[in-house]
C-alpha cells in the first residue's frame, strides 16, 4: 500500500509522520499503554529535569567544595563555574545547530516533490526536535547550577567581610596558602590516624615534613585530639563537628610560619612577599 504525505500541521512542535497502516494496526493493538505513556509522559520530562545535573547542589556545597579556607574555596566555586559554563555553551551550539536542522529539513520538505522523499524529510524534522526537547532539560540544569555556584561564591564572600563583586587579589591569594596546607596536612593526618589505630600514615608524614611541620610533634598533637575525643564518648556525649574544625585552627595558630624556615633552607623567596613586591612595583610603575 502506497503512503501519502499528510498535510502540514499548523503547530510546528508537532509530528509530520506518517502513519502507516502496519504502525496503525500496533497503535490498535496497545492502545491503552499507549494512552498512559501520552497522558504520564509530560509530568515524567519534567520530573526527569531534577536530575538532569551532573551532580546535586548538596554534593557541591558539601563535598566538592570543601576546602578549609574561604580564598581556596572560592577558587573551587570559580573552577566549578567556568567548567559549568564551558559544557552550557557547548549544550547551547547542540541545540541551536538542532533548531537550524530542523528549519532545513521543512524547507526541504515543502518544496520536494517526491512525496517519500518529502516523508522522509519530515520524520527527520521530528527527530530533530526531539533531540532539541532532550537538550532543553541539560541547558536549564547548567544555568542552575551556576546560579547555585555564584550564590555560594557570593555568600562566602561576604563572609569574609567583602563585597558579591570584589577581588580576590594574588596577595591575598598567597597569604592563605599555608593556612590551607596546614589545616589540609591536619585533615589528612586526622584521617588516617582513626583507620591506623592513632598513628600518621608515611604519606602525611612526608606532606608534613615538607610544610616544615616535626612529624612526631604532629603525632603528639593528634594523640592528644584523639584522647580528648574518646574522652568524649566514655561520657557519653557524641563529638560535634566544630570539635575538628577547632582543632585545625589550633594547628594552624601553632605551626603558622613554619614554611618561612623550608624557604630559608632553599634559599628561595616566600612567595606571599614576592607578590607584595609585584604589587609594589606595578603600583610605582
């Protein structure tokens, strides 16, 4: 049996298929499911958006972007950011290139004049558009997370005393950077202290060492952490977050400084007053 083209509908989203008679007699046969799929598929794309990201935003706040100072944080969020952007901006060109296709193929179609050509041209036509209407959901799910990203960034900024749109300058940049390692070489230690029955594995101690921390000195603190956490459960209290978080700042209160003398033994600069002195210069200049 020969197929005929089928008028043009007015709303464009639509389907130009043409229904053959071996598809009608399959449509027939599963006529209720099909229904369900028609009347449920709307509210399933939409549902099926939530999790178009990568990620959640749960997992970016608390997992990704878990650094212990606010400058090293911020440099995560802006990471995050550009990347997110990056894969936007390639989504944006999939779905515009798909639009442009689809423009194509009804023009071609409108002006063929082999009717199976022209059929053909218009079951391409609604293939496009549905890859246009998957790419909408992974568009929206990448301005999302940006939004969610620069929220973020712009809370911690804040929190630091700035303003959303101030910045971060190299010496300000420098001048965390220990405060980072310390508390990070603390973190580490921490860790593999509780999996080690309280000892600092060799790879922290090396991380330690090169920070210009005494490894046994670093072991000593940690114990000591360790007994007043236990302590902690043999009176039946349970050991809050902030009991870690205050622990860093102690380590880094104690050990700050400790890689001006790494510094001296290289013979190198420290690299927070190199940037003072590029500052400086640019400023005289």
């Amino acid at each position: 049996m020969k197929s005929q083209i089928i008028k043009k509908p007015d709303d464009t989203s639509k389907s130009y298929a043409l229904t053959l008679p071996e598809t009608s007699a399959l449509i027939q046969k599963h006529a209720p499911m099909l229904a369900m799929l028609q009347e449920r598929m709307p509210a399933i794309i939409e549902q099926t958006a939530v999790y178009q990201r990568r990620q959640s935003q749960f997992m970016d706040g608390i997992l990704t972007i878990n650094q212990p100072t606010p400058i090293r944080r911020l440099r995560q969020i802006l990471s995050e950011i550009n990347r997110s952007i990056e894969a936007f901006r390639a989504a944006e060109y999939r779905l515009k290139k798909q639009q442009v296709k689809r423009r194509i193929y009804l023009r071609d179609a409108e002006i063929e004049k082999d009717s199976l050509k022209a059929e053909l041209l218009y079951l391409k036509a609604d293939n496009t558009q549905t890859l246009i209407q998957s790419a909408l959901p992974v568009v929206a799910a990448a301005v999302r997370k940006v939004t969610a990203l620069i929220e973020q960034h712009d809370s911690i900024m804040i929190s630091m005393g700035k303003e959303p749109t101030d910045h971060i300058t190299e010496e300000e940049y420098e001048k965390q950077e220990e405060e980072y390692h310390i508390k990070t070489a603390f973190t580490q230690a921490l860790t593999a202290a509780r999996s080690r029955g309280g000892g600092i594995d060799e790879g922290n101690h090396i991380y330690l060492q090169q920070l210009g921390i005494n490894g046994a000195h670093a072991q000593y603190e940690i114990q000591m952490f360790l007994t007043k956490e236990a302590k902690t459960f043999a009176d039946q209290k349970i050991p809050k977050y902030n009991m870690v978080t205050s622990f860093l700042e102690d380590m880094y209160q104690k050990f700050k400084g400790c890689s001006t003398q790494i510094q001296e033994y290289k013979g190198m600069l420290d690299r927070s007053n190199f940037a003072l002195l590029e500052g400086k210069e640019n400023a005289d200049s």
